[in-house]
C-alpha cells in the first residue's frame, strides 16, 4: 500500500512515473512540525534504518547524519555527510514497525537517524516542500518492490557492458589504447571496453576528439570495434567559452546555458577553464545537449559515462573576484593561528563553494527557479538528455550510459558508478554496503572504481577488490592520473588476475539473468542477509556479506593480509571456494558462523539451498560467451529448477 502526502508547493521532479492520489489527513509515523521544517520520529531500541542510496556508512543508516546535497567528494570519510547522491528512500524496520519512505524534494534534506538525539529519526527540510510516499508492504523486499514499481523500471544496458573495462585518467593517445587492449589480449585476459578520460577531447571541449592524440577516430572506433573492444567517452557537464566552437556558439544562440539573476550567463570553471553550463533542466536546452551525443555515436561510440554533473565547479569568476579582493587584506600582516586560518579557508573556499550555486538559475516547468532548490536534479536531467536522445537516435540499440550524480528517476535512463574513491581497504567495506541501498532505488546497473580510484594500489588490494567487483553490474578497473598504473597485466600474479576475469564471464550468464529479473520483477539485485532472514538476529548484524540475486552469497575479504574470515551462514549452504571458473572445490556448510580459508586469489561463493549457479566457460569477450555449453553448481535442486534469462543483448 503506497499513500502520498503534500507539504508546502512541491517542484516537480519527474522521478515518479505512476500516479499516486494524495491522501488526506496526517502524515503516519513521523511527527510533523511544519514551522520548524521537520519530521520526527522517536525511535525504538530495535529500530534499523535502511536506503538512502549512495552514503557513506554501513548498511544499517542509524546513528549517523546525512544530507543530500550533490556534492563532488573524493573523500568518501565516515565523517561525509554528502556524496554525489541524492536518493530519499528508506525503510524503517522496528520490532512493531516497518514502512518505507520516499521523501521527493530537488533541495537539500537532511536525514539525522540518531545522531543529534540517539533514538530521535529527524527529517530536515531546507524548504519544506515535499511529496512524500509512504509505503507499506508485508516485508521489505516487498516495500521495495512497490516503491519501485511507481519510479519505473530500471535501465538497462547492452550485455557487453557487464564485461571488464578497463579506465585510467588518462589514456593519453590512440597508440596507448591500442597498448592496453594489446597487453590483456596478449595474455589471454579477459576485456570487453577501454574508457576515454578527458584527455581524448580537444582541449576539454565536450564532443570533440584531439586530432593529434586520436589522428583518423572513425576508423580507430572501427579498428576497436573489429576486435570487439567498445571505447567508452567521458562528456563533462561544463562547455567551453571559446568562439568557434560549435557547442558553445549553438549554446548562446539557443539561449540554452543557465544565467544569474541578471540575465547573464554564469561563467564558472572545469576541466578547460571558462565554461558554462547548459540548462539541464529547460526541456529544449536538454533535447539539443542530448542530441550533441550523435556525434560521438555516429562515429560508431556506442556508450558513454557522464562526470562533474553535480555540478562540480572549480570557480565561479564572481567568487574567484571575490576573493582575490579579500587577499589584499592578508597581505604584509602577522597571520595567527585565527587570521591564518581565516586566510586558508578563503583560500579553500574557491571550488564547490557553496553560495556559489545560489548565484544562477534555470528554466523549469515554466518557472524561473534559483539553482540550489533544484541543485540535486541537475546531474539526474544530464544523463536523462543523453537517455532521452539515445531513444530518438538509436531506437533500436542499447547504449551504455552511467553517471557520477543522481537523483531517483535517473535509473530509468542510466546507471552510476559510486564516484573518486580511494585505494583503501575501508573502501572495499564502502563498495559492498553501498550496493543493497542502490538497488533499493533503482539503480541496478551500478559499481565502484575497482581499486580505488585515488592513492596508489597494491596488489593485493586490487586482487581482493576485483574478488567482489566481478559481482557489480559495472565491473572497471579505474585510476587517476599521478597514481600508480593498476592494469592487471601490470602485478606479479598475471594468472590470477586472469583466472578472477574469467571467473567474471562465467558468471555472466547468471549476473545478466538476475539482473534482467531484477529489472522486470522490480526486484533489488543485492540483499542483505537480513532482507529474508528477519527474525534472526545474526542476521540482522551480518553487514559485510550479500545475496546476489536469487542464487548465491558472497562474503568478500576486505582485509589487509587476510588468508580468510567468519561467515555467518543463515542456513545450510554449499561452499564454492574458486581459483578459476574450473578449479574450485564445494563443501556443504551448516547454519551457523564458520572461519572459512580464502588464499589471495580465491573467491568465496555459496549457493543456497533449493537454488542452482549456472557457469559459462570462461570468454575473452561477452560476444564469446557459449549458453549452449553451461555447467550448474546445484544445492538440492535441478538445474531446470533455474530459470534463465537471455536476449540478444542490444536491441531495446
């Protein structure tokens, strides 16, 4: 049973496809102080919070405050509060209590589960103006299910897509490129697409190619193509100020960039300095960016990922002016420890400064709206241009879109990857507790930087990360510019870096199956334990290890030097201890906590009883992928007992 409320003069944001009547009197559970802009709810000893997307934190949101505030953040630290998420959905789960809620505002909330007041659940409201949808259902899967049925189903990308991509920022030339995908096919290792960071472009400018550094790219596209590897382009959010340059000129002339309240265009910066940002929100401004991906698809691209749409913004040339006046003011005095840090934190304030997103507006809905009542449907209107063009250009072919920022809603037109995380073991944890959220909301097709994207690897690290990365949809091995290479051709131990990858496209008869149904049945892809074991209370503590659609669990290792870890088992399953796709051994494991080994290059899978794990013969390529010759791991089932999902992986 879904009910809608209505407080204040909502703005709309689309992410609510079917229609919902309101319902009258007041808002169940949650006390409700419009004055001060707040809902309240004490809660019990028992209580557990769960949702909210892409946060930082356990599986389990009590005890802590976050606030959806899109926010460009390449430290994912506990002590976070934003990432580049918003996504307002919840489930509240107490030992008399369970509901989920959808709080459906484009502004900043503020979600304090027990952090100002331990057993005090408070919604804030910056402008209290919300549709909020109270959902109530039999279980949680089922509270999901319904709430997910009135977002819209999810996107869904090409099947090659759920091959291995390799990314670094940057790939600095086509002959590069070329090394990469040379490197991994030399040793028999498994790829399926290489991404372009900014440096393919023309000096940064959105839906160029540099001539010099990618000389003849049609007919390089092509070259990838023949070898059946995809090449996957970054489009940046900010466009370029410079005459001549198509995009920018068509920008002017089409009015189609925001403007502050004095009409001009706002002028900030990114990647290639001066740039202004298109209107995601103006309907016309959406449909011609969206169609500026032709581009790029007519030279044979056939994917995409979306970054800095949150919008991150480098500069404003208001604020920059702003504080170039102030530093006169530090200039030939003693600074202290008060004035000194003053002085730093001007100094720090240039980039995502936050007064800097009330200085310009969009067209919305036919209202002029200032941009920080809208800030978190920004990058979700990006990706929905991309989405919506690719339905008028390419009608009858996937392509593969993800992004940095969302909002809900965005998971009908694209996935997302979980942003510039850190080579940190703590960020493997991060990884798998971020899963279950995002696939509450929708988004499905989704994974993080295996790696880490900042900070240097190590070998180890990687091997673990990529032990429960070959689970995630998006499965990208991704670093920055200045940290150590971390292709896996790269270590020591090539074979086992190959067997995991194979391992992957074994899997991938199973992980695209799920995923399908999870899409179709408006089911989560990743749950937690708890999820269908709520009455055991072992379960509900069990935060590191998921269900993987209907079949497996996994419990990954993500601990420095491990050879092993306790498993807690809800009940009887059977052990597949993997080195490869062939070379593994099973054990039936009873109900119960268990250490289990794990060597560095072993994965740990369990099939659940009454369940079967289909296997494929590991593949270079999807396209290679042989579903007439499948194995099954079977735990007291028939393989006809599983029903597999398949398609030809590219028509819509």
């Amino acid at each position: 049973m879904i009910r809608k409320y209505v407080f204040g003069t909502p703005i709309e944001t689309d992410s609510v496809v079917e229609k919902v009547p309101q319902s009258e009197g007041a808002l169940p559970f949650f006390e409700t102080d419009e004055g001060a802009g707040s809902l309240t709810l004490t809660m019990d000893r028992s209580a557990r919070v769960y949702g909210l997307g892409e946060t930082v934190r356990g599986i389990n949101k009590r005890g802590y405050v976050y606030i959806s505030n899109n926010s460009d953040e390449p430290f994912h630290l506990e002590e976070k509060r934003s990432l580049y998420a918003s996504q307002n959905f919840f489930v509240y789960k107490d030992k008399d209590t369970m509901f989920g809620m959808y709080v459906d505002t484009p502004g900043r909330v503020t979600f304090d589960i027990g952090y100002s007041e331990i057993n005090t659940f408070s919604i804030i409201f910056e402008d209290f103006d919300a549709d909020i949808y109270v959902v109530e259902g039999s279980d949680i899967t089922d509270i999901v299910r319904q709430f997910r049925k009135i977002i819209g189903k999810s996107y869904v990308p090409p099947k090659w897509a759920f091959g291995f991509g390799q990314c670094r920022w940057s790939y600095m030339s086509a002959d590069e490129v070329r090394e990469v995908v040379d490197r991994y096919d030399e040793l028999g290792m498994p790829i399926d697409s290489v991404y372009l960071d900014i440096d393919y472009m023309e000096r940064y400018k959105d839906f160029t190619v540099d001539d010099e550094r990618f000389p003849d790219f049609d007919n390089f596209v092509k070259e990838m193509k023949a070898r059946n590897i995809h090449l996957i382009p970054i489009i940046d959010a900010g466009v370029k100020i410079e005459d001549g340059y198509d995009v920018y000129e068509e920008g002017v002339k089409g009015d189609f960039f925001v403007k502050k309240e004095n009409g001009d265009r706002l002028v900030a910066a990114v990647w290639p300095g001066k740039v202004h940002f298109p209107d995601f929100l103006k309907e016309d401004a959406r449909k011609w960016f969206g169609d500026k991906y032709k581009v790029l698809l007519d030279k044979g691209i056939d994917g995409f990922w979306n970054d800095m749409n949150e919008p991150a913004i480098f500069y404003t040339e208001d604020h920059l002016q702003e504080v170039f006046d102030r530093i006169e003011d530090y200039k030939g005095k003693n600074l202290d420890i008060r004035s000194f840090f003053a002085f730093k934190d001007l100094v720090g304030s240039i980039d995502n400064y936050p007064e800097d997103y009330k200085r310009f507006y969009h067209e919305y809905k036919g209202q002029r709206i200032r941009h920080d009542k809208v800030h978190n449907l920004f990058g979700y209107n990006m990706t929905r241009a991309a989405g919506e063009s690719f339905e008028r250009n390419e009608p009858d072919k996937r392509i593969l879109m993800f992004s940095r920022s969302s909002y809900i809603g965005a998971h009908r037109y694209g996935g997302i990857w979980c942003g510039d995380n850190r080579s940190w073991w703590s960020h493997i944890l991060l990884n798998i507790q971020q899963m279950p959220a995002l696939s509450m909301t929708g988004f499905l097709y989704s994974g993080a930087d295996i790696g880490g994207f900042s900070a240097d690897t190590t070998e180890d690290l990687l091997m673990r990360w990529t032990e429960f990365g070959i689970f995630t949809p998006l499965f990208r091995n991704h670093s920055a510019e200045g940290t150590r290479r971390q292709e896996y051709y790269r270590f020591t131990d090539k074979d086992s870096f190959k067997n995991i990858l194979g391992l992957r496209y074994a899997l991938i008869p199973y992980l695209y199956s799920e995923f399908m149904k999870a899409v179709n049945n408006y089911d989560m892809l990743f749950k937690p334990i708890c999820f269908d074991y709520p009455d055991d209370e072992m379960a509900q503590d069990t935060e590191d290890q998921l269900f993987v659609g209907e079949s497996i669990m996994v419990a990954p290792i993500y601990r420095q030097n491990a050879t092993g870890r306790y498993v807690y088992l809800p009940d009887t399953m059977k052990l597949l201890r993997f080195r490869s796709a062939s070379d593994y051994d099973t054990e039936i494991m009873d109900k119960g906590y268990h250490y289990v080994k794990a060597d560095l290059n072993e994965v740990l899978v369990f099939v659940r009883k009454g369940h079967a794990l289909p296997l494929a013969k590991p593949a270079v390529r999807v396209d290679d992928i042989d579903y007439s010759d499948l194995t099954y791991e079977c735990f007291e089932c028939d393989k006809e007992d599983y029903e597999l999902y398949s398609d030809d992986g590219i028509s819509r």
